[in-house]
C-alpha cells in the first residue's frame, strides 16, 4: 500500500510542477505515539581526571650506515730533564814502567758555579833508562798551573799563573860511558797571564778584550861564579787588545774586528860582543862539554806593534761566509822594518753543509822566539840568533759531510815563508850533539786530505795525510823537514767500561845536512853534504778499565813496532816504552 502512495505523491508533485493550482490529496497512515517512559537513576558529577593521550609525531629520520677506526692514542710521556753527573774536584794518576819511567799528574777544580772557577795542574814524567850504545839519555819534564776565572753577566776576568822545568841530556853521540854531568841541560819556564773581557749580549753593541802575558825562559846556568851570564835567557812581554763591534742588516751580519798587540822579547846570551874565554886559558880545561870557548855573547832586542783589521759578513741565510783585513806589522828590532800583509777567506756552504768549497790568503810576522825554539827541538844551543819570519799563503779546498757520521776536508796550500827556521847538527859549538839554527827561504806546496768517522760517544777513527814539495833558496833539502805524512788516530768506548787508543804515525823523506862525509850513506848536492833519514814509524795504544766512575786502571804500550827511528840524526828513540797505573777521582 505505500508503494502505491509514494507513486501517486510523485506523479501529483510532478503535475503540480507544470499545473498552477491547488490539490489536496487524502490518504490513510498510522500515526501512533510510542509511550514514555521515566528515567529513575539521577545525575551526579564525575571527579574523575581523564587524561587525553599525547599524540607523538617524530621527525622524519634518515640514517646513513657508517664506519670509523678508533686511533691509538699514545701513553702520556713526561720529559724529565736528567739530572747532572756528579763532578769531582780532583784527578790524580800514577804509573811507571820500564826505562825506569815514571808518571806522576794531579788536577784539582773547583765544584760548579755560575761566576767562579779556579783551580790547579802538576804533572811530572822521567826516563832514567839508557839508550844501547850512546851517550846517558835521561830526562825529566814537570809543570804545574794555576788558574783562576770570574764570570760577570756582562764581563769577565781571570788568568793563570805556571811553571815548568824540563831536564835532558845532550845524548846525540855513540859513549855510553860519558860524563851525565857534560852534557846536561836544564830549560825553567816561569809567567803568567790575564785577561778582561766584555760580552755584552746586545748585537749591535761595541765589545773589547785585554789581554797581557809576561815569560821567562832560560837554559842551566853555569855552576862557575866567572861564567854566570853564558847562558840563555829570555823575557817575554806582551799586551793584546780585540776591539769587536757586530752590526745587523735585513740580509747580512757583518762583524768589525781590530786587533792591537804590543809584542816584546829580550834574549840575552853572554855579553854582548865578548868571547867566552881565552882558549888558551888554563880554566878552559874545567869546563864541560856544555861550553865553548869561541862562544860570543849575544843581545837580541826586539818589539813588534801589531794592527789586525778585520771586517767579515755573513750572507745568503748564513751559507756565505766572507772575511777580509790584513797586518800591518811594524817591527823595531835592530833595524826598523814595517810589513803589510793580506788577509782573505771565502766559503759556501753548499747541501746544508754537505760539500763547502773555500779559498783563502793569508800573511803575517811571526816573532822568533828561543823558548819556541827550544820547544820544537829541546837539543838546540843555547847560542842562537833570532831572526823574524816572514810568511805568505794562500790555500783553497772543500770540506763537508757524507753522513751524519762522516766528515772530510781536502786541501791545497802554497806558502813563501822567509827566514825559515832549520835545525842542522852543530859542529863549531859541540861535538854535533847540539843543534844550531839556519834561516832560508822556504817555498813550501801542500796538498792535505782527512776523513773522521764518529759513532756517538763510543768509537772515533781520524785519517790524515799529507804531501809536501819544498823549493828552497840556499839549501838543497828542507833540513829534518817530512816530504810524506800519514796519521791514524782511533778511540773505541764499550759500554763505557773499557777505553782503548791507537795511533800510528809515519813520516818520510826527511834530510840531515852533514859535514863529515866519511859517515856511511852521506850524499852531496850543490857542495853540501847530506844524509837521507828513515822512516819514522810510531806506532801507540793504550788500554783503560775503569773499575767504577772514580777508579781506573789503565796501560800504555809506546813504539810498538820497536823502530829506532832517530827524531833527529844522531837522536834514536827507544825500541820500546811500557807503562801501567791507575787513576783515581776524588
């Protein structure tokens, strides 16, 4: 039924759509009410707290995968600075050996100190052994010092003050049964010097040194009241003075220097222009061999003034290195002379010091001195005359490094030496047991090689040698002088308990000018007789033990080859020298 009143509302409505007018449509519908009802319960508040839920909405995350390597961090290290080696005031050593030697040396210093130190040195050495066929050899050396220094923040001063007295015998001929008393010589030496010194730290500030040195050296004064003056004797003076100003650019440090000495050495022997005895004489008779009656007393006086300028510069981040000065000598000995030579040196350093090739010229005015001479050859006459040296030289070579281990240098030398001090046996004075001094003109050409080898503290090897070529003016030969020189040095630590040294020396091509050409093996050339030396072949090592840091033993082994070689003609060493002692630290 009501699908037929829905169909017959929808047509009505659909006509009433397109008709205008009013129609009234009847039908039948239930429309019953549903009952009511009572709801019984009553309202009531809920004290209840509902809590909403928070809505979390993260971030978008991307994560990438990735990987890392944990670094090693190293352990902490805490750098302990070491403390310092205790140190002892005093050395002492003593030992002997054969041909009665004997040693005997004693050092004392005083503990550190930022301003002083001082202290004192003696040593003593003898030989009372023979030599087979010759004439008592016997010597004794001893010298002691004492010094002293003051250190100030912006000077210092100090000296020293020193004694030597040195015993041999003129053993140069074949009597072992000679006199001792005949042919003994006895050199003192007494002096001192001192010194004040600025140092300033500042590099552009003006710095100076002073310096004076006193010495007097003399030969055995006769025993004879009536010959009391025939003797050597010496008095050495001087005042050196450096004046140094240090001036700093963008690209060079530059050093002034001048140098201003006042040089003066008296040496007297008998009197002057006096003969020793009449040879006639009956006294002459009581004289020993150490005298001669045709000694002539001598008076040398000489002083020297000394101007060294000297301006050098160092460039091209410190590889450049140039000097230039010279000498002005002015010399008021027996006649007045005034000398100026050059002064000149260059080098580079090339590779961080690896090769550093240099050149140089120099030049000055050497004092002759009988203490000086006597030092070089102790069998000389005490009747010499002194003459000044002239010398000239220019060199050039290359020195470096072939490893942190290695060094070399190499070198080329010419020199014009005038008045070139020769030793020559004497036979006007002595029997040839002495030696007088001859001065020539030496042109002498040089050429030197070395290499040293250096592993810490614990082995050091040293290799040199050396060519020489003499041309001389008045002489054949270069009288005692080497031709070809060899030197090997070694030291060897291990572990600080046992030390050993070893050297060997070589030398060839030495000359003696003779005057009896009878002797087996004399020469002559230009009208002068002459007689060719040996090798000299010196061979030395040394062995130490050091029991602990105060306590060693030790023992030398001198000559081990045993060669008589003869340092001069008609003067052989030894064959063979033995020594042992301890050392003791305190």
């Amino acid at each position: 039924m009501n699908k037929y009143f829905l169909l017959i509302t929808l047509i009505h409505l659909i006509s009433s759509a397109f008709a205008q007018g009013d129609v009234e449509i009847i039908t039948e519908s239930d429309r019953s009410i549903a009952p009511a009802y009572r709801i019984s319960s009553r309202p009531k508040t809920i004290d209840t707290t509902i809590y909403s839920p928070v809505v979390d909405y993260p971030y978008l995350v991307i994560q990438k995968e990735t990987s890392f390597n944990v670094e090693e961090i190293k352990p902490a290290t805490i750098k302990q600075r070491a403390q310092l080696t205790q140190l002892y005031n005093g050395y002492t050593k003593i030992a002997g050996g054969n041909m009665l030697m004997g040693l005997g040396e004693i050092y004392y210093n005083s503990s550190r100190s930022r301003k002083f130190n001082w202290g004192f040195h003696g040593k003593h050495l003898s030989e009372w052994g023979k030599i087979k066929k010759y004439a008592p050899a016997q010597y004794d050396i001893s010298n002691i010092k004492a010094f002293g220094k003051v250190e100030e923040s912006r000077y210092s001063y100090g000296g020293q003050l020193f004694y030597q007295n040195q015993g041999l015998h003129y053993y140069g001929f074949r009597n072992p049964n000679a006199s001792k008393d005949s042919t003994l010589q006895r050199y003192q030496t007494i002096g001192f010097n001192g010194f004040f010194d600025s140092h300033r730290k500042d590099s552009a500030m003006f710095n100076y040194r002073i310096g004076v040195e006193y010495e007097n050296f003399h030969s055995r004064k006769p025993k004879m009241d009536t010959l009391k003056d025939w003797y050597g004797r010496e008095n050495y003076a001087a005042l050196k003075t450096r004046w140094q100003y240090n001036a700093t650019t963008n690209k060079l440090l530059s050093n002034l220097r001048a140098d201003l000495d006042f040089s003066f050495n008296q040496y007297k022997y008998g009197v002057k222009g006096e003969h020793l005895i009449n040879p006639y004489d009956s006294i002459f008779t009581a004289l020993d061999t150490t005298y001669h009656p045709l000694d002539t007393g001598i008076l040398s006086n000489d002083f020297i003034i000394y101007l060294r300028p000297v301006t050098s510069f160092y460039g091209v981040q410190g590889k450049l290195h140039f000097l230039i000065g010279g000498e002005l000598a002015l010399d008021f000995g027996s006649k007045f002379r005034a000398s100026l030579y050059p002064l000149a040196e260059v080098k580079y350093s090339l590779f961080n010091d690896i090769f550093i090739p240099y050149a140089g010229i120099k030049g000055g005015l050497k004092q002759q001195r009988y203490g000086s001479l006597a030092g070089r050859n102790e069998f000389i006459a005490s009747n010499v005359n002194l003459v000044n040296e002239s010398q000239y030289e220019v060199h050039g070579g290359f020195k470096g490094t072939l490893s942190s281990s290695i060094s070399f240098n190499t070198q080329f030398s010419y020199g014009h030496y005038r008045n070139r001090a020769l030793f020559v046996n004497d036979t006007i004075y002595s029997s040839g047991n002495k030696f007088g001094v001859i001065y020539d003109t030496l042109n002498i050409a040089t050429i030197s090689a070395s290499i040293s080898y250096q592993k810490n503290e614990k082995l050091k090897i040293d290799a040199i040698g050396r060519f020489h070529s003499y041309e001389t003016k008045n002489n054949p030969y270069a009288w005692n002088l080497p031709q070809f020189e060899v030197i090997l040095r070694g030291y060897y630590n291990i572990f600080s308990k046992l030390i050993v040294r070893a050297d060997v020396t070589l030398e060839t091509g030495r000359y003696a000018r003779m005057y009896d050409k009878t002797v087996e093996g004399v020469k002559m050339q230009d009208g002068i007789y002459y007689k060719k030396l040996g090798v000299l072949v010196d061979a030395n090592l040394g062995v130490e033990y050091r029991w602990s840091k105060r306590f060693s033993i030790f023992v030398e082994f001198n000559n081990l080859a045993a060669q008589k070689y003869q340092r001069w003609y008609e003067y052989p060493v030894s064959n063979f020298q033995f020594m042992a002692g301890l050392t003791f630290r305190f």
